[in-house]
C-alpha cells in the first residue's frame, strides 16, 4: 500500500507540471488557425498601401480645389464685366435727352454720346409717302387680269405734272395664278422690291388695291399696265396710277412729301421724318406742331453715375476678395497659379488706369474722380472727390463708362472696355484661367490612371495574400488534426496503464 500510495502522489504532480508548461497548439487555435484572415489580408494591404493612397487622395483633394477656384474666379471677373457693360450700354450712364412735346422724338444717335442739348424744333408738315387706291372694287372671286405692270418713280411738279428719275425699274409680270385674286397681284407688286409695296383693303363693296411708296418727295411713282393679249377686258388697266386723270385707274390720296421743320429758327427740308439734328442726335418728327416749338434738352446722369460708382466698388471689392482668398501664400489654392497672379494685378490696377485718353487736363482715372484705395488693396470712395469731379467735369466721368465697342465690347478705353479685357484674358485658355482649367483637368485624368493603377495592385495583392493564409490555414489544419490524434492515443495509453 505504501508503494501504491508512493506511486499515485509521484503520478498527480507530474501530469498537472505537464498541463501547465506545455502550450496547448488546439486549444489556442481551436479549428483551423482561428485567425480572422478576412480581415487580417485587410488590415496587411491597406497599411501596404496607405501612404500611397493617402498621397493620391490629397493630390486629388488639392486638384478638385484648384478647379474649383479657377471656376469662382473666372465666372467672377466675367459677371462683374457683364454687368457693368449691360449698364453702360442700356444709356443710363450717358446724357439724357428729352423733348417738351410728343411732336418730336429726340434720341443719341448710336454709337455717339451728347455732351450738351438745347434746341427748339418746329414741323411745319410731315414727310409723306405717295398712297393710290383703286377707283374699281374687285370681287373674291374671277380673274384679276393678266400681263404687266410698270413701275416708274419720280417727283410732281407745281404743275402736277410728273418727271420720272430715270431709275429702270423691271416690269412686273402677272400670269393666270397670280390674277386669281387681288391679293396674289398684290403680292407680286411687294416682291418685286422697287420702292412701292401693295396690300388689299376690303368694304362693304369689295376689295381694293392700295399702293404706298416710302417717305419722300421724290418717291412719287407710276404705274402703268399692259393686258395680255387675250386678257379678259376689263383687266390690269384697272390697277393704272397716272397723275393724268385719263389715264388713271386709281386715285392718289396722298402726295408724297418731304418734311419742313426748322431748328432753332433755321429752315430745313427731309425726305424722311427721321432726321438727324445736332451732331449725334437723332429727331423723329411725330406731328404738325400747333401750340408752338417743342424745346429739346439734355441732363447729366449725375444719380446714375454715383450710384454706378459705389457699386463697381463693391462689386470690385468682392472680386479682389476671391482672388486674395484663391492667392494667398499660404492657404491659397491658386497660390502658384501664374493666371491667377495676373488677374490680381490687373485689378490692383484699375484705379489708376487711363480710361478716358484724354489731354485736356480732365480727370483720366478712377483714382481722380475720388476712387481711392485703401491699405489691403481695397477700394472707397471718397464721396466730397466724386460730387467735385461730377459737377466740375460731368463728361469726364461719363466717358470713364461709356460702353466699349467690338464683337467682344472690349475696344475702348472706358472702364467697361478694361474689364472686359481682363474678363477675355481671364478666359483665355493660352495664358488666362482657361489655360489653368485645362492644366488641372489633364493632372485630373493622369491621378485617376494611377488611382486605377494602385487599385489594381491593391487586388492583386490582396488576392495573393488571400491566397497564402488559405495555404497556411490548410497546412494547420493538417497539424492540429494529426496533434488530435496523437493526444488520442497519448490518453489511450494512460487509461491502459
């Protein structure tokens, strides 16, 4: 018995040692290797590739805020370009004119400006055109008459007689379609385009012919037809305008005159109402003026102008606002964007920029007339400088935004003219902020390439790794089934003894 017991204290304490030191491979495992290699290959490839990516994401981060600037300050510079040019063009920076009566229309010719307007007109008579009417009626329905027609133009003398200018005009030729009805006739008389039109008027009788030359003395006319040979009788002669009585088929109702007027008591004599008076102006005569002279005048658009003033400094002052924003030297995304450089210093120099060309000794800049800049480069005005300049030199300052010519506005040497240059060079995918558009857009399409790239070595790596820890866990798996075994046997050996 003591052996026994000898023997069974010795066992106890060397199984439990043996249970406790050795490292049990099943139990720290369990099936396979018991790793999560799922996430394991994920957490590998990405900390791989993560300074990459992060290189790519900041790259792109940086060319989406480029693009973006570019954009704001593209459209920006073009929006305040616009809409000082869509201000200036409208006239309501200009010389007003006006006319104390409806009998006159006066306007600025385009293209010129009016310093100054003070002139009384008076219509003694309107230009008139020459209008003939048919003395016959026609009906809807039955033949007009086929042939010709010709057309002379000329004037009436005192005599009533009338003398053609010799101008050669083609005979109008009316076949069976166009006589069909009187409307077809008159058709063909408009389409030849020789000074007179023709239109239809229609009464309880029947329908007329009514022929109209344009305004003028000298826009007086005949008109005499030539029946076909077989024409039905009666038949074009009916159309005949002829100031000999026995040969007219029509009545002229109106003489065609020119228009008398005089301005500022000189007589003078137009073939038309639309007259142009003083240099620039333009005068539409509207009617016989009965309760004497109408008075035409200008005014400066001193409100208008002012107004105008504080609001390209306003507008100015944003701008410069994106554009040092876009450029700053530290947190600017245009910050070495040579276009955006550009635009910057053809702002900074507006103020002082010659927009009107003159020598007289007349203020030539914005700085002149009390626009003054401020120590971060912004704009104020200088409210006592401006009222000076509007009333000392009203033209000066109306000239500095005066709208600027060309297809693209941007010939002049006006405000207007200088910010649309800046708008176009801005554009301007040579040098401008187009070129910086296009540049960014190409670093775009060559990031995406390498974004695709290092995904594809992302998934192959990933693959490759998936690959490997699949092997491994295999390789495991056979272990810890062939240690099962042994630990089998190994208790199958203990419970025999």
């Amino acid at each position: 018995m003591v052996t026994t017991t000898s023997t069974a204290t010795a066992t106890t304490p060397k199984t439990t040692t043996t249970k406790a030191t050795t490292p049990n491979l099943a139990n720290a495992l369990g099936a396979g290797s018991g790793v999560d290699t799922t996430a394991l290959v994920k957490s590998l490839v990405e900390a791989q590739f993560a300074n990459k990516n992060a290189q790519l994401t900041k790259k792109s981060d940086t060319l989406t805020a480029q693009i973006s600037a570019v954009s704001e300050l593209k459209s920006g510079i073009s929006t305040f370009a616009s809409a000082l040019s869509t201000l200036s063009e409208s006239g309501g920076l200009s010389t007003q004119l006006s006319s104390s009566g409806s009998a006159v229309k006066v306007s600025v010719a385009t293209g010129s400006k009016v310093a100054s307007l003070n002139a009384s007109v008076s219509v003694a008579r309107l230009a008139t055109p020459q209008v003939a009417v048919t003395n016959d009626t026609f009906a809807t329905t039955g033949s007009i008459g086929t042939g010709t027609l010709q057309l002379q133009l000329g004037s009436v003398g005192e005599n009533g007689t009338f003398n053609a200018n010799g101008t050669t005009i083609p005979p109008i030729t009316i076949t069976a379609s166009d006589a069909a009805s009187l409307q077809g006739v008159a058709d063909k008389i408009t389409a030849a385009k020789a000074g007179v039109t023709a239109s239809v008027v229609t009464d309880a009788n029947g329908q007329r012919l009514v022929l109209r030359s344009t305004e003028g003395a000298n826009q007086a006319f005949t008109l005499t037809a030539t029946p076909a040979s077989g024409s039905a009788s009666p038949g074009l002669e009916r159309l005949n305008v002829d100031f000999d009585t026995s040969n007219g088929g029509s009545e002229v109702v109106t003489r065609a005159g020119n228009a008398v007027f005089s301005i500022d008591g000189v007589p003078m004599v137009s073939a038309s109402n639309k007259v142009t008076g003083a240099p620039g102006v333009n005068l539409e005569l509207k009617a016989v003026t009965t309760d004497g002279p109408v008075t035409l005048s200008s005014s400066k658009p001193t409100e208008a102008l002012t107004e105008a003033v504080n609001n390209v400094v306003l507008a100015y002052n944003e701008m410069l606002a994106s554009v040092n924003k876009a450029t700053d030297a530290i947190t600017g995304d245009l910050r070495a964007d040579p276009a955006a450089q550009s635009l910057k210093r053809s702002l900074q120099k507006l103020s002082i920029a010659d927009l009107t060309g003159a020598k007289d000794g007349s203020p030539t800049t914005l700085a002149s007339i009390g626009i003054a800049t401020n120590n971060d480069g912004t704009l104020r005005v200088d409210k006592d400088m401006l009222t000076r300049a509007l009333t000392n030199n009203p033209d000066a300052v109306e000239a500095m935004f005066a709208a600027g010519t060309g297809s693209d506005k941007t010939t002049g040497t006006s405000l207007p003219a200088a910010l649309n240059r800046i708008a176009a060079n801005a554009k301007s995918t040579t040098l401008g902020l187009g070129a910086s558009d296009k540049r960014y857009a190409e670093a775009q399409g060559v990031l995406a390439k390498e974004q695709a790239k290092v995904a594809e070595q992302t998934e192959t790596t990933s693959t490759r790794m998936t690959q490997q820890f699949a092997a491994s866990e295999a390789r495991v798996a056979a272990y810890k089934a062939q240690q099962t075994f042994m630990e089998n046997q190994i208790k199958m050996w203990t419970r025999s003894e």
